[in-house]
C-alpha cells in the first residue's frame, strides 16, 4: 500500500504535468492545483512512515528503489508544500503571460524528480532524478522571455558541470563502497573517500546555491518567471541540496569535527555568507536582492552542517525549512509587487504599505524572519547555527553574525524604499490566491518561531535520531550572551540604516556609503564586471582551449590535405620526370636492374 | 568445426541458417535489383527499399531470442587459403545488426521526402540497400578475409553516397573519406594477415583459442586498431568525418549513427573484446588515444560554424566514449559501450535529420546565419533538443546511463585521469550542443523557414521520442545488453 503511494509522488505528477501540457488553457492552472494539492495529501499520509521499495532497473547494481524514512518524508512533505502553495500562486500570477503557459508543466514534473531524488535509496536513482532537474529548469527559466535563454543555458551549464562531479562522486563511491545503495553504504574519509565526499558535495551544495555555482541565480531573478524563483532556488533546491548533504555528513561519509572537509564546508558556508550578503547590500532590484540573500543564506545551513556539532546540523537543517519559508514569502511579497505594479526597479517603488497592507504584513514577517529578529523563525535556526560556529571557531561566529548585520541593514533598506516613504501611485492590492499563500508562509514563519518546538522535534531532531544525545535543541538558546550580541547586532544595523538614510539621502541610497568605500568600490565594480563569475571566467578559459583544439585538429587535417597529396605530386612528378623518354636513362636503369638480378643470383 | 554444437537445435537448424542467409542476402541483392524496380515507378522503388531494411530488422529480431539463450547459430563453407564463408550470429551480432537495421529503416523513410528533389535518387536508393547488407554481412562475418570484403564495399557505397551531390568539391570530400578508410584498412588486411602467420587461421573461433596460447604481438594490434581508428573517425584517422557532411542528411546520418562509424567500434568489440582479450598496457593506450580524440573534437566542435561538421565532431567526440567502454575490459565499461552505440545512434540519427530539415528549408547549413527556428519549426527544435539532451548525458534521456556506465568502466579499472578527461569531454558536449542549438533554434529570426514535411517531422519526433523512452524503460535495452556482456566474459 505505502509502496504503490511512493510510486504515486513520482508518477502521478509526472502524467498531470504531461497533461497540462495538452489540456485546454483555462485547466491547466485547474490541473497543476489538484496534482499538487494531491501530491501534499500524499505527503502528509506517508510522513512518519517506513517503507522500502525495490524494482530491477539498469542492472550492475543499479536497481529502481526507494526508501521513505523520516528525514525524506519530512524533506517530500515540505517540497510538496511548497509545491501546492506555488501552484495556488501561480494560478493568477500567470493569468495573461500565455508564453508562459507551460510553466505548470515544468513545476509538476519538477514536483515528481524531487520526490524521485529525495526517495532514491541508490546513488543512480538520485542522481537520475537530480540530474533531470537541469531539464526543468532550463525550461522555466527559458520561459521567462526572448533573450532569457542565455540565463538559462548558464544556468544549466553551471549545474550540469556540477552534476557531472557528483556523478564522478556517485561512481567513486559506489566503486569503493561496492554497493550503490545508499542505506548500506559508510565510507572512511581516506584520501580516495575524501575526494568522493568533495565531488558529492560540490553536487549537494551547487544545488543549493553556493559560492561557486551561484552566479546564474541572480540573473534568473532578472530573466525567469518569479514563481521559479520562490519555488526552485528559494526552496526546492534548497530542500534537496541540504538535504542531500546533511546526508552525505550524517550517513554516508559520518564527518568528525577534526576533518579537514568539516573546516573547507565551514570556510565555503562563511564566504557565501558574507560575499553574497555584500552583493545584496548594494542591489536596487527588489527580485536580484533577494536572490542574493537566497545564495547568502545558503553559507547558514553550510556553515551550521559543516561544523559536525549536533547543535549545527539542527540549526542547519532547521535553517533550511525556515529559509525555505520565509524566502519563498519573500519572492512570492516581491510577485505581488511586480504583478501590481508593473516593476520591481526599487527607485520607481515607494509607498505600497498603504495600497497593499497584506502584501507588507507578509513582508515584515518574512524580512524579519530572515534577519533573525525574535520570535520569528530565522531567529532560532540561527542561533543554534551562531552556537556550533562558536564552538568551532570565533572567526566563523564572527563571519556570521556579520553576515546577520548586513542582511538586516539590506532588508532595512528594500522595505523601507518599497513600502515606506512617499506613495508615488495608488496600486490595488494583490488577488486574494496571490495573498493566501503568502499568508500562509508568514503565519507558518511565526509558529515555527514561537513554537519552535513543534518543528524541531517533530521534524528535525528525529533526523539525528541517537546523535542528539538526548538533548533537546528547541526553546530559547542555552548561551544567553548570544542572544545579547544578536540584539545589539540588529539594533546596529537599525541606527546604521537611519544614519544611512540621513547622510545619503534617500533610502534606496542607504548602502551607497559602503558601495563607494575605497577599497570596495573597486571589488564592486569588478564584481558588475563579472570578474569573479566562475562561468564568464570558465567560458573565456574554455573557449581558449577550443581554440588550441580547433588548431590540433586543423593541423592534422593540414598533414593529409596538403602535406600527403603534395608529397604524393612531388614523387609522381619525379617519377615523371626520370620516365621522359630518354633513351641512355632506360639503358641506365636496365643495366643497373641487370647488375642487382646479377648480384643477387651469384650471393 | 569441433567447437560449435550444432546438434542441439536441429530441428530449427536449418530454419534460422536461413534466416541468417537472408538478412544479409536480401539486402544485398535486392540493391541490385533496385535499379530494374525504379525503372517502374519511384513509388514502388522507395517503398521496397524500406520494406527491404525493415525486413532485415525483423529478421534480426527473430535471431534475438536463441541469441541471448546463447546458441550461436553459424553457417560454414571452407575455402583454401583459410578464405572460410563463415557466417555466425551470437548475441552481439544480433544486437548491432538489430540497432543498425532499426535506424536504418527509419532513415531511409525520412529520405522519401528529403531526396525527393534531387537526381541520382535510383542510385541513392541502390546505395543505401547494399550498405545496410554489407553491414550485416560485416556484423555476422566469423572470418576475418569475409569481414575485410564486406567492410571494403561499406567504403565503397559510402564514397558514393557522401559525393552524392556531385560538385567538384563533393567529389573531392568524398574521395578524401575513401583514400583516409581504405589507408586504414589495408593496415588492418595486413595485420589480418600477421594474424594468419600467427595463429594460422582466419576464422575468429580458431584465433580465440590458438591466442590463448600465445598473445598476438602488439604490432598486429597496432595495424588493426589503425583500420578500426580510421572507420570510426578517431584522432589521428578522423578528419575526414567532418568532412563528409557534405552528403544528403539521411547519409550523413546512415554514416554516423547507423553503420559507417559504428563499424569500425563494432569491429573492435568483435576482434577486442569477443576474441583477443587486450593486455593491460593496450588498456591504457586506447583509453587515453580515445581521451585525446573526444577532448580535441570536442574543442573543434565548440569552433565550427557549420551545422553539420559540428554534429559530426560530436560524433568522434562521443565514439571516444565507445572506445572507452570497449578496451577498460571489465563488464560495466562493456555494457555501457553497448549502450552507448543504441543511444548515440538514436540520437545522433535524430540530430542529423533535424539538421537536415533546417539545412533544406532554410537553405544554409551556416549557424551564424540562423536564428529563431523554434518559432517556425518546433517540432524539429524540440527533437534536435531531445536527442542533444540524451547526447549530453542528461537524465531522463538514454545517453544518461550509458555515459554512466562507461566512466564507471574506466573508474572501475583504476584510470582516474582518463575519468576526469572524459567528464571533462562530457562538460564540452553540454557546451557545444548548447551553442548549436541557442544560435540556431533561439534568439532573433533571422532566417525564415517552414518546418519539413510530415513524414521528416515523424521520423525525428520518434527518434527524440526513443531517446526519451531509452532512459525511462532502460531496463529493456539493458537487458539485453547484459546477457550479451555476461557471455562476451564468461567465454573468456
């Protein structure tokens, strides 16, 4: 019975997105609600449940099967959630964009690889549906617009380069593990498990967005339509990248705190925190702003798995299902605002806070929530994350808490320049099915902040299951002088915005001080150069080398086209030449013909 | 012949020998009765052209069953000098002649329309027909003197048919593709005939068991493998490949994905893996000639401007992959290579169809002239994305196992370098075809052209519709695939 319903999550949104391709236009949104919605219900009745399902696939070990436990139905039942709240969403967020009726399309069948990738209990299994994502993303990104193609082909290059070292990662690990399967599977972290670890997990933490596979998610914020942008790298692939690496730290490779991998996951999760908060300081797009801090939160669940303390990897996890909340809120805040006003360029907005309350109820909930004001939910995840970057290293604390500061005076500048200040137009509010699921992400922020125990042992605590020590992380922090600095921290970068606001004059100007610094300034401006994109670099690089290639390659045929038939000419013309006719050369050769026949009979 | 057992299936004996017969008979002697047919009507002549390949596949199939039951069925006729008419069809045979014949049906009625416009069509047809016979004749060859003539009439009818056109230039391409195989091979007739001096036999059941006893020198090897490099477009035998885009579509793609390439790879499993086992130094020779071929190719794909040579440097660029799967010698790296000659012939097929629907409504093969096709043809831009997804190794698509399998060949074996060489390669293919298909699908019209006929369009849906269902019911193929690795090392 739970098996043919782990067959269900993956088939049955795969056929409904088949059919909203071809169903009439007016049901397709119809469709992609009622797979989704049934998607959840299933979810829901097979979380806290057990199950292995196993069919003959590939041969050589890679077999169809699928084990629901608790780490992957909590992680299905929160990817279908987020799924059925983007449909809702979607359903008048893309009323009139007919290019992009195929959306639905792609959002279900990325609903049924994520729950291919989350259920896979082979390696190959996974990376199948994993892999396939490249597919669906390219499409949703692609139907953004005429040119959005670019980003998306960057887009999938960036992954699939990504991809390509996991499933290195999948074939060494297999090959020293003998088995595929993942449940069976416990490495040592010798120098050949340790390169596998590092492939696996560049594949892990480019699916949620790290430094160095970050660079396409702020132009797709650009290019795509939003409701990718709330769904795949705000959530979904947040979803499975922590996923997939918290599982590879827990059971596959059982990371220690003394591992060198530990430090480098820590160092990654650090710089992504603080080079992307840096570059969402100074944007003036209300989408690529928040695509910035979708990457910077990133270097959170990183830092917070990386430094292999219980504490962390709750607080990683547990920032992973608060992010995914609160920046799907955020993203789906910022859809209203485009679908109301037409932009989202922040000095042509102002003032919404009168003419769309709810949209920035939902706002200030969220944005708090991702700066970890208390008792919403960000507040809590961090904490727990600050705690075990602490006990690791005070300069990861340090990179933390910074990167809190900086998030906190950025969001103090997006809601401040969008919905305070002076009201330029008057703009309706938004649909009520645009509103509902952005309620429901702001209220679902607050519970699991006030009642974080709810989430924490429900879900993510049983994922340590006897690696918790029987401690329970849920409630207020244990060391009191954290919270003391986080205040002080946010009320910092509180009376550093006003500052900012007085001296530069204008809200949307208040990072322009740090933009214009000296030193930074010419970061910033290499940075908007794309300097420091790995791809534009990797694409110079690589076309560098095709282009020694193409050299090869001509210069082989150059050998057969010139060099064979022009010596093949020149000894034709030779031979010509001896054989002109002349009668004393024919003597010449005769008697020299004779000589050797002579030779050759008296040896 | 003392090893074969010939008494377990007597009753059906004589049917399936007939069988065997007529799959390569068929074909063969219906090309020569092609040109009287056409003589009646173009109607009846495409018709019985495809109903020709289409029989030789169903033929084949019927082989299928006993095959991978492991009765090998075989035909024998001794001749002086070792010059045997040996015929015998094991699974691998029966698998290349299946995927060959398949591919080839489908591409020959992509033709009707495609060929329709220009002249020469009685000898296209006539062509194609003895190509896909001396193709099977080459795959159930169990003598190497058999499998030398047939491969020699692939290179002729394929010198044919890439100066089908008939230009100056054409001409030259296509004399350029005959001189490079025929050099290639006539090395290979005479490491044949070192073999012979070695073993004192032609016919591969007697070599197997007389190599087993003394090894084949390396120079023999060498010989062969420069025959083999040179039909399957491997550095430094490959330029002429590219070159050879200047043929019809339905022939570039009969030549890449169907037969002329697949030969040389076929062969090597035939004579490599099926009947010398390589030394562990060939094991890392290949590999890394393979290596350096699908890296280079790839870089001048990423270079090209011309539709079609671009496809074609994919094309060496993924038969390195092949090589790879075939020479590591372990059972993943096989399969996989197996794998691998289905799905890239079904891709590549489709790309090359694609490419003609564009090349023909669009008048320029040029990809910096093209712009936009997706609006006006989008059932070609769907498929050309489809089979360039299961080129890339993506999943759902086929090509993603098989370039799994076979770099978890090579790991398996230990060569980690030419694993990060060929994943490298693996990034260049996602590269180049991208580029392919933005330039010419994507971005700004730039050229107007209609979408190709029903019947064309049909032909690539089912390509890039069968490289979708090769990765979702892989479980089909590979079965097959593994009964035949299973007997390639259980007879070792």
């Amino acid at each position: 019975m739970i098996e043919t319903f782990l067959l269900l999550l993956i088939v049955l949104p795969l056929i409904s997105g088949v059919l909203s391709l071809i169903l009439p236009r007016g049901w397709r949104g119809v469709c992609a609600v009622a797979a989704s919605l049934a998607n959840f219900l299933f979810a829901v009745y097979l979380f806290k449940k057990e199950s292995i399902f196993v069919l003959p696939w590939a041969g050589f070990g890679i077999d169809f099967s699928l084990r629901l436990n608790h780490f992957s139905g909590f992680i299905i039942l929160a990817a279908s959630f987020f799924g059925l709240l983007i449909s809702l969403y979607s359903l008048n967020f893309l009323k009139g964009k007919d290019s992009q009726r195929q959306f639905y399309t792609y959002l279900l069948i990325s609903i049924s690889f994520v729950n291919g990738a989350v259920l896979a209990n082979n390696l190959v299994v996974l990376l199948f549906f994993w892999e396939a994502l490249l597919l669906t993303q390219y499409g949703m990104i692609a139907i953004g617009g005429r040119q959005a193609f670019k980003t998306a082909t960057k887009a999938l290059i960036i992954s699939g380069a990504a991809d390509l070292c996991m499933m290195a990662g999948v074939i060494l690990t297999g090959y020293l593990a003998k088995t595929l399967i993942i449940s069976d599977i416990s490495l040592s972290l010798n120098p050949l498990g340790s390169l596998a670890f590092i492939l696996l997990a560049a594949g892990a933490i480019s699916k949620a967005g790290s430094i160095p596979f970050h660079t396409w998610i702020p132009d797709a914020a650009e290019a795509a339509p939003l409701p990718f942008m709330a769904f795949f790298p705000a959530a979904i692939e947040k979803l499975l990248g922590i996923y997939f690496l918290a599982r590879i730290t827990l059971d596959i490779f059982k990371l220690n705190t003394n591992s060198m991998l530990s430090s480098l996951l820590m160092i990654i999760g650090a710089l992504t925190i603080l080079i992307a908060v840096m570059m969402a300081l100074i944007q003036k797009d209300y989408k690529k702003l928040l695509s910035y801090h979708a990457i910077s939160q990133v270097g959170y669940m990183i830092l917070g798995i990386g430094t292999c303390l219980p504490a962390g990897i709750i607080g990683g996890i547990f920032h992973m299902i608060n992010h995914a909340l609160y920046k799907c809120g955020l993203f789906l805040t910022g859809g209203s605002v485009e679908k109301q006003t037409g932009t989202t360029d922040l000095a042509k907005l102002g003032g919404l806070s009168s003419s769309m309350p709810v949209t920035f109820i939902c706002f200030l909930i969220t944005a708090a929530s991702i700066s970890g004001v208390w008792p919403f939910n960000g507040f809590f995840s961090k904490e727990l994350i600050y705690d075990a970057a602490l006990e690791r290293g005070k300069v990861f604390y340090l990179a933390a808490i910074l990167g809190s500061f900086f998030t906190a005076a950025s969001f103090l500048k997006l809601g401040h320049t969008a919905f305070l200040g002076k009201a330029g137009q008057k703009y309706k509010e938004a649909p009520v099915l645009m509103l509902i699921p952005m309620v429901i992400l702001a209220l679902t922020c607050v519970i699991f902040g006030v009642f974080n125990r709810l989430p924490i042992n429900n879900f993510i605590q049983p994922i340590l299951g006897a690696g918790a020590h029987g401690h329970d992380f849920s409630g207020m922090p244990d060391n009191f002088m954290l919270v003391i600095v986080t205040i002080i921290v946010l009320l910092a970068a509180f009376l550093h915005h006003f500052i900012a606001v007085r001296i530069n004059g204008g809200a949307i100007k208040a990072a322009e001080h740090i933009h214009r610094a000296p030193v930074l300034s010419i970061i910033y401006l290499w940075a908007e150069k794309k300097y420091f994109d790995p791809y534009e670099m990797g694409i110079k690089l690589i076309d560098k080398i095709a282009k020694i290639f193409w050299r090869i390659d001509r210069g082989i045929d150059w050998v057969y086209g010139s060099l064979v038939t022009n010596l093949t000419f020149a000894l034709s013309r030779t031979i010509h030449k001896i054989q002109a006719g002349y009668y004393i050369i024919y003597v010449i050769w005769s008697l020299a013909g004779a000589f050797l026949v002579i030779l050759f009979v008296l040896r | 012949m003392r090893s074969l057992d010939f008494c377990l299936l007597a009753d059906h004996k004589m049917k399936n020998e007939l069988v065997l017969l007529l799959i390569i008979f068929i074909p063969v002697i219906s090309a020569l009765v092609l040109p009287f047919i056409s003589r009646i009507s173009a109607f009846l002549r495409n018709g019985f052209s495809f109903a020709v390949i289409t029989l030789s596949f169903v033929l084949s199939f019927l082989l299928l069953p006993l095959a991978l039951k492991n009765h090998t069925i075989s035909i024998f006729k001794g001749f002086p000098l070792g010059f045997n008419f040996f015929l015998s069809a094991d699974s691998l045979a029966v698998y290349m002649a299946i995927v060959a014949s398949f591919i080839s049906a489908l591409i020959v009625l992509y033709s009707f329309d495609y060929i329709k416009h220009y002249e020469n069509q009685n000898e296209y047809y006539s062509m194609v027909v003895l190509f896909l016979g001396a193709m099977m004749g080459l795959v159930f060859s169990a003598n190497l003197i058999l499998l030398y003539v047939f491969w020699e009439i692939t290179a002729v009818t394929s010198w044919r048919l890439i100066g089908f056109f008939r230009k100056k230039e054409h001409i030259l391409r296509a004399d350029k593709a005959f001189l490079m195989t025929v050099f290639g091979s006539l090395l290979m007739l005479l490491g044949f005939i070192r073999i012979y001096q070695e073993t004192g036999s032609f016919d591969l059941f007697t070599i197997k068991e007389a190599v087993k006893l003394h090894p084949i020198s390396n120079l023999t090897i060498a010989l062969i493998l420069a025959g083999i490099f040179s039909k399957s477009a491997t550095l430094p035998f490959h330029t002429w490949l590219p070159d050879a885009g200047v043929a019809p579509s339905p022939v570039t793609a009969l030549l890449h994905a169907a037969v002329l390439v697949k030969i040389g790879v076929y062969v090597f499993a035939r004579i490599f893996v099926a009947t010398i086992p390589l030394a562990v130094f060939w094991q890392t020779v290949i590999p890394s000639i393979a290596g350096v071929s699908a890296l280079i190719s790839a870089g001048a794909a990423l270079m090209e401007t011309d539709l079609k040579r671009i496809i074609a440097y994919s094309t060496i660029s993924q038969i390195g992959f092949i090589f790879l799967g075939f020479s590591v010698g372990n059972p993943v790296g096989t399969a996989g290579a197996l794998l691998f000659i289905l799905m890239h012939g079904l891709a590549k097929a489709g790309l090359f169809l694609c490419a003609g629907i564009v090349e023909q409504n669009a008048k320029t093969k040029d990809i910096r002239q093209l712009g936009g096709l997706i609006q006006t043809m989008p059932v070609t831009a769907l498929s050309f994305l489809f089979c360039a997804f299961s080129v890339m190794s993506i999943p759902p698509f086929g090509g993603f196992f098989s370039k799994y399998m076979v770099i978890s060949g090579a790991l398996e074996n230990g060569h980690l370098i030419i694993s990060a060489v060929f994943l490298f390669g693996a990034l260049l293919t996602i590269l180049y075809l991208f580029r392919v298909f933005n330039m010419v699908f994507l971005g700004e019209i730039k050229n107007s052209a209609r979408e190709g006929s029903f019947l064309m369009l049909l032909c690539v849906a089912l390509f890039a519709a069968l490289s979708l269902a090769g990765g979702i019911f892989i479980k089909y193929p590979n079965e097959i695939v593994q009964t035949i690795t299973q007997q390639l090392f259980s007879l070792r």
